[in-house]
C-alpha cells in the first residue's frame, strides 16, 4: 500500500455496521475493519481490501468468524449519585406510587441528600461499580446527568465526577445539566424561584466550568411545568447548549412539543406523549428515547407509542436510564431485550437504538453509532452467530472485546 499503514486491521469478522438504508443491521459478511490514529480507516467486504492484510497494517488481527458492531452508547443515565433506594422499591412492592413516594419527600429528594453528604471519592468508587457493568456489555460512550445536588457545589460536583469517570475508564462521557429535576428543599413551595436559580447560577457556572454538554429537564406533575422547563432551555440556548427532555412519562404535559420547539435532541420515557407531540418530535428529527427499565421498575402498563414513531420517522433510542429510583438498571443489552419484548421494537431497531440513534440523542452522528470511515474506532466484538441474539439470549453476555478510540478496551478471555 502507498502512504501510511494502519495501525490495527481486523479480518474474519462480520460487520453489522449499523448503517442504515441497505442490508439488515448494515451487515457486511467476511468483513474488514482498518483503524488508523484512532479513527475507522477501512470497513467494508475483505474481498475489497486495497492489499494483503499484512501491508496494510501494524497488527493485523482474525476476529475468529466474530461478529463486529459499533460500540454501545448508553444515552441516558444518572449513574453518579449517593446512597440506595431498595427500601422504596420494597414500599412500591407493597402498593405506593413512585408519586406518592415523592410527594411525601422521599424518591428524587431522598437521593438528594445522599448525594451532596457524599464525598467526590465516593461518587466517583460507587458510580466506577456501575460503569464497569456496563463497559463489560460493550458500552463505549455513556451520557451521565447531574440532578441530584440541585444546589451549585454538589450539581458541579456531579458533573465533575462523571468527566472523571472517562479518565478512569476506556470509555467517553457526554455530561448532562439535569437541575430542573425536582425543587430542593431550600425552595419548597417557590418553583419559579428555583428555576430563576438554575437559570441565573447553575446553567452559566456549568457552562463556564465546561462541565456541561447539555440541558435537561423533568417536565411533570412532580416536577416542573413547560413554562418553567422553557425557561431552563432559553437559559440553555444563552450558552450554547444543546437540550433533552425528560418528558411524559407519568402524564401528558405537552413536553414533547415544547422539546420540539426548541430543536432538542432527545425526548425521553413519553409513554403518555400525544400523537400531537409525535408529530412534533418528528417535524424537528427529536430522537425518541425508550426507556423501558423505567417501564418495567415502575410497573407501568402503557407504553410509548412505537408505531406512531415508526409511521412518522421519529428516530427510536433505547437507554437504561439507570438511576437509584425508576431504574436501577446497569445491563444495557437487558434493554435491547426489553426494548424488544415490552415494547415490539424488532430486534434492528433496538441495536439501532443503542447505536446509530442513541449516537443522535447524543449530537454524536457525525464521530459514532455506525461503522463508517471516518468514525471514532469504537468497536464491540461478539461471540454470537446472528446479531439478534444479543437481544434474545437474556442475562448472556457474549462480548467477546471491546475497542475504544481505537485502543483494546475491556475484554475477557474467550470461551
Ligand atoms: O428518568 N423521571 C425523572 N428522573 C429519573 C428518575 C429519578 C429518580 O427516581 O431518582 C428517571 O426516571
Ligand atoms: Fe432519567
């Protein structure tokens, strides 16, 4: 080959690259994969390699007839907080509501106050845990939200430990400002109050600091109106920042539109989002993410309204949306299974979910989510024979590798 060698080229693998618009799953059968500099150099058939493998790069590695996917995003998690919350889960078992728990002072607040009497170290061992689950299914790139301080130092504090997890760990961390999450006991009964704070203080110290990516907010019975969540996206739109909402996910509140009005990326749960916000989300490109351990945790019966989203376009990403509450949940491939099963995605959409679409609720497209040359090399290698068994064989985990940024991640010893 002329000019510059790859670093790693991968042969006997099959790809499922994730590309939308051609075969299933994107596959591409005795496929290979070229890395150079930490980015995808070469994907597509071995038959169309431009040489013999070993002139074309450093290492050249036989993935063993394995299957080859981009490496997961979890787009939705609240994985840094202090405490535990398994005794709520036991009084919900015996009848109350995830409402009346945190109507009474417990749930979100409860959490709360874990978190700001923990120490930095603490987070960041406790959330560490619950990141090496996840890391060991195959997630490269995680989304993690503050909202559990609701005052400035603990919110920063938050922030700051999710951007610490990426340096302890082969994975990249997109952080999430999460203030509007619940009114703080410092500001029970004002709301508007509240929301003047997180507009004036918070947002522009998270920003400043650049320990922000994003806003979002929870619009809801127990915790803010759309007026109120509008005014935390103006406030968002002032510094630049991209929005998300959490939005319909115990009653319709008309989130989704509002999400849509301003261009958000995502809108998240939406299991009571009327067809009116579907067609909203749709006409913006607002990615639907499904969060279905919420769903299943919450024993919730109604579900979002996956055929209206599929006839309309909105894109569909699927999370764990792990929190000490609704969704103590750190197995993501548990979601595409769920995904599946609870909600009727087909076994595509729901890698596509953790994928190609996750990578968009993200504002990632253009570096990840799909094998494609030019992308960040992050990669997931399987023991598995078809891609739909890492939806169908539940609790496995047939990661075989794991790739980050071009670099060998997490792997375990074959079986
Ligand atoms: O996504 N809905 C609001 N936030 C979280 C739950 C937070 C909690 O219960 O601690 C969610 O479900
Ligand atoms: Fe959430």
């Amino acid at each position: 080959m002329t000019g510059e060698m790859w670093d790693t080229l991968w042969v006997d693998v099959n790809l499922a690259t994730m590309v939308d618009g051609g075969e299933p799953y994107g596959a591409v059968r005795d496929g290979a994969v070229g890395i150079s500099a930490g980015r995808l150099a070469f994907v597509g058939p071995r038959a169309g390699l431009p040489g013999a493998p070993q002139s074309l790069a450093q290492d050249v590695r036989s993935g063993r007839g394995r299957w080859v996917s981009p490496g997961l995003i979890d787009c939705h998690t609240h994985l840094v907080y202090g405490g535990n919350r398994a005794h709520e889960f036991e009084q919900r078992l015996a009848g109350a509501s995830y409402e009346e728990i945190a109507t009474a002072g417990g749930g979100i607040l409860s959490t709360v106050m874990a978190t700001r009497e923990a120490t930095e170290a603490r987070l960041l061992d406790s959330a560490l845990a619950r990141l090496d689950r996840l890391l060991a299914e195959g997630v490269t790139t995680i989304e993690i939200k503050s909202g559990y301080g609701l005052d400035l130092p603990t919110e920063l504090k938050m922030l700051t430990v999710a951007r610490r997890l990426a340096k302890e760990r082969p994975v990249s961390v997109r952080t999430t400002l999460l203030g509007a999450h619940a009114v703080p006991p410092e500001f029970v009964g004002r709301p508007d109050d509240y929301i003047d704070f997180v507009c004036r203080e918070v947002i522009p110290a998270a920003a400043k600091a650049g320990l922000a990516d994003a806003v979002d907010a929870f619009c809801e019975r127990i915790g803010f109106t759309p007026e109120q969540t509008a005014r935390v996206f103006d406030a968002a739109a002032v510094h630049d920042l991209p929005v998300k909402l959490h939005a319909e996910q115990l009653s319709d509140q008309g989130g989704a539109q509002l999400a849509a009005r301003y261009g958000a990326l995502s809108a998240d749960h939406l299991e009571y989002v009327s067809s009116e916000g579907v067609e909203a989300m749709a006409q913006s490109g607002t990615v639907a993410v499904l969060l279905p351990g919420a769903f299943y945790v919450l024993k919730e019966t109604r579900k979002p309204p996956i055929d209206a989203f599929r006839r309309l376009g909105v894109p569909m990403a699927v999370s764990t949306d792990c929190n000490p509450g609704s969704s103590p949940v750190t197995s993501l491939l548990l979601m595409v299974n769920m995904a599946c099963v609870l909600f009727g995605l087909t076994v595509e959409e729901a890698l596509a979910g953790v994928t190609r679409n996750a990578a968009r609720a993200l504002g990632l497209s253009r570096s990840r989510g799909t094998l494609e040359v030019g992308k960040v090399a992050d990669l997931a290698v399987w023991n598995i024979e078809s891609p739909a068994d890492l939806a169908y064989a539940v609790g496995a985990n047939p990661l075989h590798e794991v790739v980050h940024a071009g670099k060998q991640g997490n792997s375990r010893a074959p079986r």
